[in-house]
C-alpha cells in the first residue's frame, strides 16, 4: 500500500472518494492545500496490478492546533484491510510534523475531531472504526434528527524533541 498525498493538481483523480462538498471546498481553495489540511489517500494494485486510490482522509487543521476529521471514506471492496486506519496514522505523523511548541512547553494534546451522521447500521461500523483509531468522548450533538448527529474526539499526546540528540560515546556503550 502506498499512501499518497492528495495536491491541488491532481484532486480530480480522487473526486469519486470524497462527499462532493468537500471536493467543491479543495477545489476552491486558492492556496496550498498543506496549510491548512491534511488530504491522504491510499492506494493500492487492482487485480489487472495498476495502482489505483481506494481509501482517502481529509482533515482540517483547526488554529488553536486540533483537527477536524471532515470526511474518510474507502471503497466497498476494500474496506475492513486496514487503509483507514493507516491514513490516520499517517495524519498523526503528519500532524506532529507541523505542529508548533511554545518554548516552555514539553508536551501538548492535538485533539482529532469527527462530526458524523450516520444510519444506525453505518454508524456502529463507523464508531468501531473510530474506537479502533483512538477516539473516545462520543457523545449526541443532535437527537432531534433523523439520522442523529454524533461526534467523538481522539486526544494525542505530542511530545517536543530535541532537536541535537547526543550521540553515545563508545565509554557509555559498555
């Protein structure tokens, strides 16, 4: 599996993996789609071995350093493999990339955000998929519609690093 990230340039080839409001909202957006989301995709060989894009993950990096799961999705056929579980492992990776420590700061949480409606039967898959991946906290937005809203949160612990680690000397190696 290779996981790829999806440009500005090439978002037509992965058009049929997303809700096409959010496809509309990548497409529109001027600048660098880095800035301010994360769009991963993963994608693998068909039966005619032609590599082709079969699960996606869109985040919005939100200013106060959270992130906003607004949509996953993965083709029937290859779902339950495992694609979109590591799409949000590698949108951690990701994130811990970016994210900015305070000088006197160790460590700080990035929370992951996901909204969703879903029906009764999709939304257990969903929220097993989500538990899977970390999530917690989930609770009822709105129970008034049909289906209700829901959201859950992940929390991650980003740790600072020291950017000169000290090599070790052959005297401490014994």
């Amino acid at each position: 599996m290779n996981i790829e990230v999806i440009t500005k340039e090439k978002l037509s080839d992965y058009k049929h993996l997303m809700l096409s409001y959010i496809y509309d909202e990548l497409e529109s957006y001027d600048d660098d789609l880095d800035c301010e989301y994360i769009c991963l995709a993963a994608a693998v060989p068909n039966e005619d071995g032609i590599i082709i894009p079969v699960s996606t993950l869109i985040c919005l990096m939100e200013p106060f350093g959270d992130i906003a799961v607004l949509s996953i999705y993965t083709l029937p056929s290859y779902r339950r493999r495992g694609y979109a579980s590591e799409l949000m492992d590698k949108a951690v990776f990701v994130a811990r990339q970016l994210f900015i420590f305070e000088e006197s700061e160790d460590e700080e949480d990035i929370n992951f955000k996901a909204i969703y409606r879903l029906r009764p039967e999709l939304k257990d898959v969903f929220e097993e998929f989500l538990k899977k991946n970390h999530f917690v906290d989930f609770y009822l937005l709105d129970e008034n519609d049909d289906p209700q809203v829901w959201a859950a949160m992940a929390e991650y612990r980003f740790y600072k690093t020291d950017k000169n680690p000290e090599v070790p000397s052959e005297e401490n190696e014994n």
